[in-house]
C-alpha cells in the first residue's frame, strides 16, 4: 500500500535556546511513499532544492526508511519514493530534520505503526544528532527538548499563548549546520551561560503566559551567534532593522544561514526591511511569512 506524510520545516534555538528550543513552521514537505519486498529503489523529487538531493541508496530519506525498518526487523529491498519538499536546503530550516521524519513516519505506517511517537524520536535524534529540529517536525508547536543523561531525547511541545509571525529571511547561500558547529567554542564563561539560561526560561514563560512585554531581550543569545556572525554577513545589522521595524527579536533559525525574526504584526515592512539589510552587505535575500504549525 501506498503512504503519505507531511511535516513541517522548523527553526531551532530561537535565540537563547541553542539545541533546545524548537518551532514548527507552517511550511511542509509531502512525502510518498509503497515499499516492495523485491525490485529496485526509485525516487522522484520535486520543489526546493531537487537537484541536488541523491536519488540513490544516499538520499537521507531512504537511509531512515531503512533505519526503522530495521529496528522492526521486516526487510523490503526496494520502494517508491516521491517528494515535494518546500522547506530550502541548507538554510536552518530543518531540512534534514524534515527529511528523517518524513521517512521514519512514512516506513512506521507502512508497517502498521509499531513504533510510537516518542520511539520515533529516539530514533530521528540518534540519525540528527540533535533532538531540536527533530522534536518540532514530530510534535508539532513549539517544542523544548533535552537529552537526559543516558541519552535518551525528551520533549515537551506547547502552544504559544501569543499569535506570533515568524519572518525568515533566506539568503542565497547554504551553510553546513557541520561548518556552523566547528566554531563554537567547547567551554563559554559562566556569565554567558547565566545570561542564556535566564533568557530562555523568560521566553518560555512569557509565551506560556502571553505576556508579550516580557519578549523584548527574551530572544538575545550569547552562547553560539557571536560565534557564528562571520559566517553570515550583516548577520546583526538586519536583526538592527528587524528591531528598528518592530520586531519583539531577531535570532538565527537554527544554525543559519536563514534569519528569523518574530512579531505580532507588521511581518512584511520587518521582513522586507530585513532583505534590504542584507543587500547592504550584498547578500541577496528573499523572507517568508510564516506562523507556528498547529
Ligand atoms: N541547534 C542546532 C545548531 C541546530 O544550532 O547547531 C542545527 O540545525
């Protein structure tokens, strides 16, 4: 039998919450898929980021089809696969996330749901790496995720009490959530680590609480985006004309190089005047309005 899924692109961090926070965005990929014991792989790609997705035995949503149809120990040497992504490539928009999720679903209902939702999440964590852009793409809202200490990934998913607009500047360029890790440092000061700490308690709060008057430092970082500001240029220049349109904040969504700023109203005059800072820098942008996935 023939399955079909979608989930959500999503932006991880949120500013404060570096591999923590996590938002479901409004943007899907499809996924089709029918598995045959025998016969070959196909896969069909349509959307973002197309031609450069390996049709082959690499392509990362046939590797976590097999992944799960291996923990259920079934075997099925061949499939169908067709895709219409609409999250880009690259971006900090949870790509890969997307594309795990969407196989390790797709494989579970085509065997009938063996696994649950939280054992779908210990496996897409342990294929990312990280549990932030996982969580959001398998459930849903905004999402706050841990590793406890034996490993395991948990989440906690919410609804924002605050109708928020998410305006995500994406500029031309891809760049490796790989290449953005490396320069990180291994130890931050305690001072930076207290300055996080309370901004992403604040921001979680204040969105539990709807009390938008709490959001204005709620979404400032110091943990990993002064680290990564040389990879993305005027990176804090157009969270400037962000703030300066009206924004409640500005971070990077996931690791870059997409910006993401957050707002009640106003999402075109932020977000184009988002794009024309990064033109000052001559990065060419375009943004997308979006909300939180529901
Ligand atoms: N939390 C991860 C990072 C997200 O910032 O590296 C990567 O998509």
């Amino acid at each position: 039998k023939t399955v079909k899924v979608k989930v959500p692109g999503t932006t991880a961090n949120c500013g404060p919450g570096f591999d923590s926070l996590g938002i479901a965005c409004n943007l899907y990929n499809e996924l089709e898929l029918t598995l045959h014991k025998k016969g070959k792989l196909v896969i069909e790609i349509m959307g973002e980021g197309a031609q450069n997705i390996p049709c082959d035995g690499r392509n990362v949503v046939w590797k976590s089809i097999q992944y799960l149809l291996h923990r259920a120990n079934v075997e099925y040497q061949g499939a169908y696969i067709k895709m219409l992504n609409r999250v880009p490539l690259s971006r900090g928009l949870g790509s890969s996330a997307a594309a795990i999720v969407a196989g390790l679903t797709a494989a579970n209902y085509a065997i009938g749901n063996r696994f649950t939702s939280q054992e779908i999440f210990v496996m897409a964590t342990d294929i990312e790496g990280h549990p932030d852009n996982v969580a959001p793409a398998i459930f849903g809202g905004m999402t706050l995720s841990i590793l406890r200490k034996d490993g395991e990934p948990e989440c906690l998913s919410f609804f924002p009490k605050i109708d928020l607009q998410l305006i995500v500047t994406v500029p031309e360029f891809s760049l490796s959530t790989k290449a953005a890790r490396k320069v990180l440092p291994v130890v931050v000061p305690l001072k930076d680590a207290v300055f996080n700490v309370g901004r992403a308690a604040l921001l979680v709060g204040a969105l539990c609480e709807g009390k938008t008057e709490f959001l204005k430092h709620a979404f400032e970082d110091c943990l990993h985006q002064p680290y990564r500001e040389k990879l993305i240029p005027g990176m804090y220049d157009v969270f400037a004309a962000a703030g300066e349109n009206g924004a409640l904040g500005a971070a990077m969504s996931g690791a870059g190089p997409c910006l993401i700023a957050f707002t009640e109203k106003n999402g075109d005059t932020i977000g184009t005047a988002m794009v024309a800072a990064f033109k000052e820098h001559n990065v060419k942008a375009k943004y997308l309005l979006l909300t939180i996935d529901k």
